[in-house]
C-alpha cells in the first residue's frame, strides 16, 4: 500500500470513531461502610479514614473507579452479600465470617480493648460486674460473648456508646484502640479522660471484603495495589494522618 493510502485509511478509521457513540465507562465498585473513626468516617458528607483512604488510593493505581456509601452497619454487611459488586469496610476477619465472605486485602491491625473512665479494667472478673456496650454485628458481640459478660448494652454505632459512657449509662465500652480516641472526640469529649484498660482476644486485622462472587480479578487488583501500598509507605503515611 503507497503511503497516502496509509494515511487515507487512518482517516476513515478515525472518522467511523468520531461517528460510533462512546464506549461506556466502566461501572463504579460500590463500598459499602460505616461510621468507625479513624477507621472509616463521613464527617461533614466527606468519606474518609485509614481503611477509606487507602482502599480509595489503591483504586486509583488499579484504574478502578470506586464510590463510598455509608450505612447501618447491619445493613452493610447484608447488601455486601446481595451484591457481588461491592466491597465493605473497614471489616475484620473472624471464624465465623471466614467462610460467608471474601478477604480481598487486609489494610490495618488494631486490638479490642476495654475502655473506661474510672480505673482501668485489668481482670474479667472486675469487668463482668459491669455494664459493657458495644456495636451490634460487630466481631465486639463474640468477644463480650467468650468473656462472659452478661450485662450488656447494644448500639447501632460507637458515637453511641461513646455518650453511653461519658453519661455512665455504661461503665466500660468495648471497642478497638485505634478508634476509642477519635470517636470519644468526634462525640464532643476529651479523650484523655479515657482510661484503657485489658485486650480482648488476639490482635485482629481490617479488611476489605466482599462476598464469595466478586470478580477476583478486580480483588486482585486491588489486593496488588495496596501491597504496593505498604511496600513503599504510603499506607503507613496514612494510618499516621489519623493518629
């Protein structure tokens, strides 16, 4: 073929591109959360915290376009499951949900603790005479469970039993150290009135996650990018944004 011609076929191709309607965008992942600050938060309708911004950073370098919706918590984790197209967070990984989900990547350890205003707490006995709250749903339900408290206070959020506690409507709270703090501030108190006490359980892991149907070549992806992530600092830069 001469050269021209060449260059005439490329005009035809590109007029029949400039005809043809636009390929559509790929379809938004939808990730599904909660409020647990620092951990996932939407202060002010603006999605953030350590699990949000790395997964949101991780979907940028996987070309993976990503929207945040934020729930009750039981509802949450009950649409993760409809939809095999969506991800929750921030989800810890326990016995019982190894097999009803998919653990696409783990983002940031933490510990369950017991946190009070008085003394800390230092033994489940002193803890089992007390009034304990916790998040409904949450892997905080098997733990109050194995420790064997009885008198317990469910909540649909941990701002709840934040104001629980400062308003001694509960006498301890179980909840995570990496959020105790930030959700005690977020709810208008000054954290260091908290006082944290013994670890429950061993030290756990946040995910993210998905039911057993999503793509797995999209888990990957994202699995690959937030490696990357811990690899060159830019998760451990962002858990300190938060601390």
């Amino acid at each position: 073929m001469r050269p021209h011609a060449v260059i005439a076929a490329g005009l035809v191709v590109l007029a029949a591109g400039a005809l043809a309607p636009p390929l559509p965008a790929e379809e938004p992942i939808t990730v599904v959360a909660a409020e647990f600050p620092p951990l996932t938060t939407d202060a002010g309708g603006r999605p953030g915290g350590i699990v949000l911004d790395a997964l949101r950073e991780a979907g940028k370098r996987a070309g993976i376009p990503l929207r945040f919706s934020f729930l009750p918590w039981e509802r949450a984790k009950r649409e993760v499951l409809e939809n095999p197209r969506e991800l929750i967070i921030p989800f810890t990984r326990t016995p019982g949900r190894e097999l009803s989900y998919q653990w696409v990547a783990p983002v940031v350890g933490f510990d369950t603790v017991l946190i009070t205003l008085d003394a800390p707490l230092t033994s489940l006995d002193a803890a089992r005479q007390r009034v304990v709250g916790y998040v409904r749903g949450t892997s905080f339900t098997d733990e109050a469970r194995e420790a064997g408290f009885t008198h317990v206070e469910e909540s649909i959020d941990d701002a709840t039993n934040a104001r629980k506690l400062k308003s001694g409507h509960i006498q301890a709270w179980i909840t995570t150290d990496l959020m105790a703090g930030a959700v005690y501030r977020e709810a208008g108190f000054d954290p260091g009135e908290l006082k944290y006490g013994m670890k429950l359980g061993e030290t756990k892991i946040s995910y993210v996650a998905a039911s057993p149907d999503f793509p797995p070549a999209i888990a990957e992806k994202i699995a690959d990018a937030l490696a990357a992530m811990r690899a060159d600092g830019t998760l451990e830069a962002i858990v300190k944004r938060y601390l």
